[in-house]
C-alpha cells in the first residue's frame, strides 16, 4: 500500500513532503505552503476514477466539538490510500478546520465533498478558526471558509472566507460549477441569510440568498447541469431543483422532485443523494439513490413522472454521505460512509440491477478511518457520465472492483 506522509511545522508555514505511485515507480515531492497564502499547491494530480474522502483528525487526540484538522484522502478502488491532502489549521489564514465529533451540532452535516460537473474542481465547506477552537460549529465571530481542490494539479484554494453567512451553525457543503469560480453553498447560519446562497470564488462577504425566505439545507449539488438542494426540514423536505440551470440571483422556486419531496417520511433522516441516467427510453435522469441514516440507502426510479421507492439497503452502519458513478456495462458503483463516530468507514457496492429493479448486492468495507479521526463526505474523481470518454476508465474499475470481491 502507498503511503502518504508529511511532517508540518507549526506557525507561519507548513511544509509538506507528499509520496504517491505511478506505475513502477514512487515519486516524492516537496513544497513550501505559506499559511498566508489563499492558493497553494499542497499535493499531486489527483487520478480519474479515484475516491476523494474528507476526514478529520484530532492529533492523536480524542475528537469533540472543537476544531479539528481537515484532510482530503485519494483512494483507489481496491483501497489503496494514493495521497492526503491537509487544508491550513493554523497560522494567520485563511484555515479550514471542521468539527470533530460525528454527533455534534455539525459534525454529521458537514464535509460533503461534490465535484464540478466536468470532473475538475472539489468543493468543501469549513471554518477559518485554527484547530482546537472551542466549539468551532457554533460559537461567535468565527468566519466561513470554501475550499476548492484543482484536481489536475493537487492544488488547494481558501481564498473564499469570511461572513459569508449570518449566525452560526454547521458549514455543510458547497459545488462548483465547470469555470471554479461560482459557488453554491449550504451555510447554515441564521437571520435572514442562512440556506441556500451563491458565492464566486474569492468573495469575502455574505453571499446571495438563492431562496425566498431562509431555509435548512443539508447538501447541494449539480446533475446534468442543474442545480439541487437536499433537506430534512418540513421547510423544503426531500429534494428539489433550485430554479432553472444554475441560478446565482434570487429568489428562485424550489421544484420538488415528485414522490420524494414534501411532507411524509419516505425521504425522512437524509443526508446526500446521487442521480444516473439508466434508461434510454426515460428523458434525462431516471434513478436516484439517498442516503437516509438510520434507514440505509434507498433507490428511487423515475416512473411515470413520479420517483418511486424501490428498495433499501441498510449497510450494518448509519448512512451520512453517499456518491456514485455509472460504468459502462450499465451497473452503478455507490459509495458511502458508514458510521458517524470515530474509526467510521467508507463502504462500497456495486449495483448491476438496473432502472426499476431492486438494488442489488451488499456494501462492503473499503477502508476505516482510524482511531481519533472520523470519515465525512466523500466523492468520486469523475466528470459526469460520458460513456465515449469514460468507457476505457469504466472497464478498468469493473476489473479492480471484480478482483477486489473475489478476493474478499
């Protein structure tokens, strides 16, 4: 297994000494990062078909509500970790620190990792507060950080920090779009400026407020170039689309997806969603996948324009963060966390069933987060589905995927 190493001076700077695998060979690099600065180049290319992970890690000390070390693991699809790379936790700023215990007011809201919709830029939301700041997620006068991984170059950007929200609560998530440069955001503060808001990279003030009165979101993404919200509030309950395209001015309507938005529990408890496209002869999107923690993970099919529950498969494990891709043969690869405490886990399953069928197999463990740090969100390393570009990749991944299972 490849191992990713650093060592880091405290203070003003941070030096990171960064291993990673090519084929047949190990390649070790070493770079300044200057705390100060907002963009810096703290790792490698990150490799297509990979799984980014957003961890948490208390120091060898037990996590809890203070501001804990934010640090972003490459895996490979056996669960092989290819690279870490650590957003800045001290010195004079911008940071990015997160909340360190799964059942905190934050810690199981936040680090949603999502990717731009052409597979490049990787969105997180945090805190500009060093580590160990006293309950980060809630206390007074602490600013918002977005980071954003370039994931051709390793390169990491905090540029974008400061009040970007009123109040004060969980930073949960926040998308890009293919430029890196606008931002959607799901901050949840209070007052009249918490929700859902629209930010450029850079900004270090309020962001706009997409919607017409404030409202609790959990996650945001992109699919097939439009923008979604996810909640569990009877404010805006399930899914919905944000408007049309990718608004950045409000207010904009909220159009749930039918049969899993509104009042009723069958979207209840959920925490990320994942779209594919699986059936020809059904315009656009037609399969959904949810993360519902204590429930598990439940599929929905588009049928006659309503989204109907097909199954649910709970993984042995609460279920807080999940994202998928679609390979060539039609099957879906998901992958979840499972757990919200510490030495929590990444788990995978690949579903062969197909459009309207019952979700198929069982979620196996990839890796464990380890003692004193814990798994968030999580994301693969993919533009969104292409089958001419990524049939090669996709092929690959049911090679590693096949081997790996057969081995366990």
């Amino acid at each position: 297994m490849l191992v990713a190493t650093q060592k880091r001076k405290l203070g003003f700077g941070l030096h990171r000494v960064v291993q990673w695998s090519c084929p047949g060979r190990i390649v070790r690099g070493a770079v300044w990062m200057g705390l100060a600065v907002a963009t810096v180049a703290v790792g490698a290319p990150i490799t297509p078909g990979n799984l980014l992970v957003y961890r948490v890690d208390g120091s060898g000390a037990a996590l809890g509500n203070d501001a804990a070390i934010v640090r972003i693991d490459e895996y490979t699809l056996s669960g092989s970790l290819v690279q870490t790379i650590t957003f800045p936790f001290t010195g004079p700023g911008p940071l990015l620190t997160g909340t360190g215990i799964g059942t905190s007011a934050g810690g199981i809201t936040e680090g949603k990792l999502t990717i731009s919709p052409n597979g490049r830029w990787v969105g997180v939301a945090g805190y500009d507060a060093p580590e160990n700041t006293a309950n980060v997620a809630t206390a007074s006068g602490i600013n918002r950080t977005i980071g954003r991984i370039d994931t051709t170059d390793g390169s990491i950007d905090v540029s974008t920090s400061g009040p970007l929200v009123t109040g004060f609560n969980s930073a949960r998530s926040a998308v890009f779009d293919d430029t890196g440069t606008n931002i959607w955001t799901a901050l949840h503060g209070s007052g009249t400026n918490f929700g859902l808001t629209h930010l450029t990279l850079g900004q270090t003030t309020p962001g706009t407020q997409l919607l017409d009165s404030p409202r609790n979101v959990r996650g945001v993404r992109i699919f097939g170039g439009q923008l979604y919200q996810f909640a569990d509030h009877p404010a805006n309950l399930g899914v919905f689309r944000v408007g049309t395209g990718l608004p950045t001015t409000g207010p904009q309507p909220l159009t749930g997806l039918p049969g899993i938005s509104g009042s009723g529990g069958i979207f209840s408890g959920i925490y990320g969603m994942f779209m594919a496209d699986l059936n020809p002869n059904v315009p656009g999107y037609d399969t959904l996948w949810m993360a519902r923690e204590t429930i598990g993970v439940t599929k929905f099919s588009l049928v006659d324009g309503i989204w109907t529950p097909i199954n649910t498969n709970y993984p042995g494990y609460n279920v807080y963060h999940i994202d998928g891709w679609v390979n060539p043969d039609r099957s879906v690869t998901l992958a979840i966390i499972g757990g919200a405490v510490a030495n929590n886990r990444v788990m995978l399953l690949t579903d062969s069933s197909g459009y309207n069928q019952p979700m198929e197999g069982s979620f196996e463990t990839l890796v464990r987060a380890g003692d004193n740090n814990r798994f968030g969100g999580l994301v693969f390393v993919i533009p969104e589905p292409n089958a001419a570009a990524l049939t090669a990749l996709g092929a690959c991944l049911v090679i590693v995927l096949r081997r790996r299972f057969r081995r366990s």
